[in-house]
C-alpha cells in the first residue's frame, strides 16, 4: 500500500532540482506526496469505513495543496508545468 523505496527515489529522480537534491525539494516532496495519496485513494475505495486512513489521506492532500501553493507563488510557469507532468488538475 505504501511507497516504497525504489518507487521513492525513481520519483525523486525524475522531480529533482539540482544534482545535490535528495528529496527535500518541493517538487519532488509534491511527486512523492501525489504517489502515496493515489495509493491510499485506491484503499479508501475498498475501505471506506477507514477512518484513520482517511483523516490521514485528509493531511496528505492539505500538505500537497499547501506546497504547490508555495510552487505557485515562487513560480507560476514551474507550476503549470508540474501539474501536469503530475497530471492534476486543469
């Protein structure tokens, strides 16, 4: 059900900034983020009665949305572009 490490760091890989970049960029925070919250999607199809699942699918997608806001602010071109690399939205 979760990312795991090999998923992680091929999401990484493809949203990286810089070289030096491991992950804490916001783009790659976004992709990450966007891959767990699809995962989590499908199980809220099967069980959705999961209450904690869903609060933290809640929290998931309110961090997403707070990141690409930033995304957004710093640079609106660099957002069109990984919305829809991501394929969200619009």
């Amino acid at each position: 059900m979760s990312v795991t490490k090999a998923k992680k760091s091929e999401l990484i890989q493809a949203y990286k900034v810089s070289e030096k970049d491991n992950g804490g960029s916001v783009e790659s925070q976004v992709a990450v983020l966007t891959e767990r919250i699809r995962n989590l999607t499908e199980h809220m199809k099967a069980n959705h009665k999961d209450q904690h699942s869903k609060r933290g699918l809640l929290l998931m997608v309110n961090r997403r949305k707070k990141l690409l806001a930033y995304i957004k602010k710093r640079n609106a071109s660099e957002y069109e572009e990984l919305i829809k690399k991501l394929g969200l939205r619009k």
